[in-house]
C-alpha cells in the first residue's frame, strides 16, 4: 500500500511576461489554500494526502490545473470555492467533479 492515499499537484510554474501560465491565475496561493484546507478536514480525508508544488505541466492552455493521482483526474479552477468542492467531492467523498474536470 502507498504511503499516500492521494498526491495533488498544482502546477505552479512561472512564465515570461506575457506568457500563459497557471502562477498567472493565483495557482500558488491556491495551493497553500489546498493545503491548509486538507491540514484543517484531518481524518475527514481519508487516507493520507499530499498537496504537492509541481513545476510546468504542459497544460497552460487549460490553467490553472492541478492533478491529483492515483486517479490521474486533470482539473482547473477559479477560485477557494472551486477548490473546497474538489477536496470535498473528490478527495473526501471519492467523486469526480465532472464541471472542474479537463480533458
């Protein structure tokens, strides 16, 4: 059995100016928000979750997104809101977020 249940990664890379790039969209702050979030829930998320900084993930023309493994389920997102219903569907109730969800 895997140490983590769950790995998160939010692509948190920097481009040049002008740019696209998921940084450009908060994604950093996103992800500390992600941390603290799953850190505060406890033993309400099962298992044990990593929320992890990734560098680029070749996905600027979707971004902001952010993968979480083992399901290898893509996602994007906008703001806190959208990210509390990804951990709470996905990560504590074990349901895709078809409306999140990229391809």
């Amino acid at each position: 059995m895997s140490h983590f249940s769950h790995h998160v990664f939010f692509c948190t890379n920097q481009r040049a100016p002008g740019d696209a790039c998921c940084n450009n969209h908060g994604a950093g702050d996103m992800r500390g928000y992600a941390k603290d979030k799953v850190t505060a829930l406890g033993k309400k998320v099962p298992g044990k979750v990593r929320i992890n900084a990734a560098g680029c993930l070749d996905r600027c023309e979707k971004g902001p997104v952010m993968v979480i493994y083992p399901e290898a389920v893509w996602y994007t997102y906008v703001d806190q809101e959208d990210i509390d219903e990804i951990i709470d569907e996905h990560l504590v109730k074990g349901r895709v977020v078809e409306r999140l969800k990229v391809d």
